[in-house]
C-alpha cells in the first residue's frame, strides 16, 4: 500500500482513540466543579459521594488520556520527519506552553483531588477541581491552537535552507500571539469546549439513567441525572451557534472544505444538504435532500449569493467529498438531537416525571455514544477537509506564503512495510486498552458511589493536617515509615 496512506491511517487511528479521553475529562470536570461546589455550599453527604464517585471516572480516562497522547509525539519524528521540520518552530512553542501553563497545573492538583479526600478541608478540595478543569481546558486550548495554526496559519514566515544540494522550508514564528490568535483559534476552541462539555454531561446522564432504570443509588442518580441534563442542554444549543460561526469563518479562510462539506461543486448560490451522497464524477449529490439556497443563506444572508465551489480549485488542491461531506452531516445531524431530546427533557426535570420515563432513560443510556461520534467526526470533518495540505497555504500583507502538502510532509526513510507492522502492532496496542478501558470503567460504574462511608469531617487527630502543607508532610511522613526511614533508613 501507498506509504502516505498507511501514514495518514496510523495517525488518524491513534488520534481518534486518544481523543476518546480528552473531551471525556473536559467535560466530567465541568461536572464535578458544579457537584463539589453543591458540596461545599450545602454540606450534604449525597454531593460528597458523587464528587468521590466522579473523580474516580475522571481519573481513569485521564491516566488514559496522557498514556495514548504521548504516542502521537513520537509519530511527527518517524512517520512526519518533513513535517517536524516544517512546523517545528511553531508546535514548539504551542507544545511547551502547553506542558508549563497547562499540563502542570492539571496534573498538580490532581493529585490533591484524588488522595485529599481526607486530609483538606472542602473548600482546598474545591478548588483543586476547579484548577483540575481549568488544567485540562488550557491544555485544549494550546493543542488547537496549534491545530489552528496548520488550517490558517499566521504569525511566521518561511525560511529557506540548502544542505548538500537539498532544498527545505521551515516556518518560524516571527509573532507569537498572531500564531496563537489566528483566524481560526477562537473559533475552533470553542466549538472543541463546547463539545467536550456536551459529552460529560451525556456521560452523566448516561451512568444515572442507568442506576435509575435499575433502581440504585437514585437520590445520586437524580441529582447527578439532572445536572447533566442541564448541562447538555446549554452547550448544545451553544453549540448550534459556535458551529455556525465556526462555519462562516470557514467559508472565508478554507472554501474548499466548505464546498466539500456540503457538495458544492460549483461557484454560485449555494443548497444546505441534509442528507445525500455526493459524486465527483457527476458532480452531484445523488439522493440529495436539501434546502434551497440555504448554505448562502447561512453564509450570506442571502438565498442568491454566490458560495465558493469546488470548480474554483484545481483538481489537485481539491479535498476527498465522501468522508468530509458525511462526517459533517453526521455532527450536524447529532447536534440537533442532543437539543432535541434535552430541551425537551428539562420540563418534566423539576416534577420528576423525567426520573420515570423509562423510554426516556433508555435514549439517554444509549445517546452518550453519540456524544462520542459527535466529537469523533467533527474532527475528522476539520482534519480530512483540509487535504492536500497539511499546513494550508496563507497570505500575509498580501504576500502569498508556502504551505505544506501532506504528501511531502512524510518522512524519507520510514518504509509502507514498516508503518504496516506498526500499525499493526499500535492496533492490538490499543485494542487491549481499549478492553482494559470499558472492564475498569464498568467495575467502577456497578460498584457505584460508597454510601456507607463516613462523612469527611477530620476527626480530633487529623485537624492538625486539614490543609495542603500538613497533607503533604503526612504524605511524606507515611511515606518514609513505608520505607524504613524511621528505622534508620534502607
């Protein structure tokens, strides 16, 4: 097979089962912030069991999240040396904000949200959450940043070398917050939140309407049901309006992956599709069910303004149709039901009918897969859309700039046979985290939240260390005893 595609192939399926976990503890943060804030405002033991129980999901998928993130780094230096080259000035700078401002930051206080249970007081645990989330939503916020860059890129210009008769390019920044605030950023970071924090709450509502539907733990699995609701409710109508404004940037910055989106082969007045398959060759949509001039509509305001099409393009700078034109649809389509089925959901929340439609807690077991087909094909939309390139050609102070072709970001002496093992071997890698994923998140979810354990007020001896210093010297003191450093040390 191609060496190209096989690269392309590995890359994409080690991304796509990394970002299982990344919008999956975005999301749960934002939810455990409002349960332990319930928590810290009102005492109750019912918010401390769901705090406890959360955190345990969240730090799972984080464990997994940093263990399969990390493979991805090692792929720019094997399979995508031209394009480590490339980019390196620019992913550097992102990379390394990220691990000190953000990864830092998340992974410090984890370890106080999941071991100070019972040696800070609430409102020290409260805000280890709050800083858990904030870690882990900048950590998003310089990975699209640095994703961003690639789709409109700013902030650089291109510097030519020869060595021994070869010619490279390399992009370097010449003004870092241009390339941190590029076209896209924005745009792009919220809509990526935004989905993140409508997977957690469908997560959520996922686990209570199981508990409900077989009657356990219901006074957690209402509340906790509810929150969810709420909270899928709110960012999925947010999300109809990012996308839209994530859209029409698009329309601007990348018309081609806008015309692929939506089978638009050529310049002039525009249809929205809803469903269909598009055909290159006949330049059409076959079984097409649209809305006419409704894609100029939402670009323009107008139903007769002309949208970019595909003809504008050489063959060869033309992205595929299929993939990005049916993962598109199938975000959409996704998007729509989440607001569909929780603003629907949240009259009947406050009588608690909600807690009693079985039908209803079914869908809402079942909807959190689509939660995760959602951000899986939002991103695969974004990433195959911008074929052939992948860092986008630009234009600054009118000066045309070199972009990138995926094609010549490969490395030069990895071989098809080498990338084939590897993915073979990454493949069955993944497929026993994978396992190891569901087994240890099912055990965790049937054994449910701990009910029967104490409420965390620290008894007489332990008022002492009911603050992050005195956590950390019992830390270190039962740590020494473990090791024989009261006896004289090993």
């Amino acid at each position: 097979m191609d060496i190209e595609l096989l690269s392309r192939l590995q890359f994409a399926g080690t991304v796509m089962f990394h970002y299982l976990f990344p919008p999956l503890t975005i999301g749960l943060g934002l939810v455990m912030v409002i349960i332990e804030g319930a928590w810290l405002r009102t005492g109750d033991v019912t918010w401390r069991h769901a705090a406890r129980f959360w955190t345990r999901v969240f730090a799972l998928n984080f464990a997994l999240g940093v263990a399969t993130g990390i493979v991805m780094e090692f792929e720019f230096g094997t399979n995508w040396a031209a394009y480590s080259r490339f980019v390196g000035d620019v992913f550097g700078s992102a990379l390394a904000a990220e691990g000190i401002f953000a990864f830092f930051l998340e992974s410090g206080f984890l370890a106080v949200l999941v071991f100070g249970w019972d040696r800070v007081g609430r409102k020290m645990h409260f805000f280890s959450t709050l800083m858990v989330f904030l870690g882990s939503c900048f950590s998003a916020v310089w990975i699209v940043v640095a994703n961003s860059w690639q789709q409109t890129p700013a902030g650089y210009h291109i510097v030519e070398r020869v060595v021994n008769g070869v010619t490279t390019y390399r992009a370097e920044v010449t003004d870092f917050w241009a390339l941190v605030f590029n076209p896209s950023t924005l745009d792009r970071l919220t809509h990526t939140l935004i989905g993140a924090m409508i997977l957690g709450g469908l997560f959520v509502c996922s686990v209570s309407a199981w508990y409900l539907l077989r009657g356990r733990h219901e006074q957690f699995a209402r509340r906790c049901f509810s929150i969810g609701v709420v909270v899928a409710a709110v960012f999925s109508l947010a999300a109809l309006v990012s996308g839209h404004e994530q859209a029409s940037k698009v329309s601007h910055t990348q018309p081609a992956k806008l015309a692929a989106f939506e089978g638009h082969f050529v310049t002039g007045p525009a249809d929205l599709y809803l469903c269909g398959r598009p055909d290159a060759d006949a330049q059409t949509v076959r079984y097409g069910l649209a809305i006419p001039g409704g894609l100029s509509f939402l670009v323009h305001w107008d139903f007769d303004a002309p949208v970019t099409g595909l003809d504008a393009f050489k063959p060869e700078d033309r992205p595929p149709l299929v993939i990005p034109f049916q993962t598109y649809h199938l975000m959409v389509a996704l998007g729509m039901m989440f607001i569909g089925v929780t603003w629907f959901t949240l009259p009947f929340l406050r009588s608690g009918r909600a807690f009693r439609m079985r039908w209803l807690l079914w869908i809402y077991v079942l909807m959190v897969l689509g939660g995760f087909a959602a951000n899986q094909s939002g991103w695969v939309a974004a990433e195959v859309g911008r074929q052939p390139w992948i860092v986008y050609p630009s234009v600054q102070d009118g000066v045309a700039m070199r972009g990138l072709r995926t094609a010549d970001a490969l490395s030069e002496t990895v071989t098809a046979d080498q990338v084939g093992w590897s993915i073979a071997m990454f493949g069955l890698i993944y497929l026993l985290l994978f396992c190891v994923w569901i087994y240890v998140l099912n055990e965790k979810i049937r054994h449910g939240p701990d009910e029967s354990e104490p409420q965390d007020e620290p008894g007489p001896e332990e008022g002492k260390k009911w603050d992050l210093l005195g956590a950390a010297a019992a830390l270190a003191g039962r740590s020494r005893s473990l090791l024989g450093g009261e006896k004289g040390g090993v």
